[in-house]
C-alpha cells in the first residue's frame, strides 16, 4: 500500500511536533501494510508558507 496525504513530516506545517511522533506515525503505517509513504507538506497556501530550507532540510 501507499500511503498519500500523510502530515509526517517534524515541524512542517501540520506535520509532528517531535520527531518521536513521526516515528510512531511510520511504524504505525508500516505495521498496517504501507511500504512507501508520500509526504505532502502544504505549501504557500497564505496559510502555511514553508521555507526554502525547511524542505531542503527535509530532503535530507
């Protein structure tokens, strides 16, 4: 399975506000059949403007 519109991703936007909830949020998918997760931060919607280092950052 694939999971889409997961908010995944540590302190982007909606995403976790530790990076231990992020854990717990692939394990979770992981345990359920995911095998590839498809992060989907917003982006400049006026209401989450996510900075250039931010996703860079996150490609790492």
């Amino acid at each position: 399975m694939i999971g889409f519109y997961y908010h995944i991703l540590h302190a982007v936007d909606k995403g976790t506000q530790v990076i231990e909830d992020s854990l717990y949020m692939k394990k979770w998918a992981v345990n359920g059949g995911t095998y590839t997760i498809v992060p989907t931060p917003h982006h400049i919607n006026d209401q989450y403007i996510n900075k250039k280092g931010i996703i860079q950052r996150v490609e790492k």
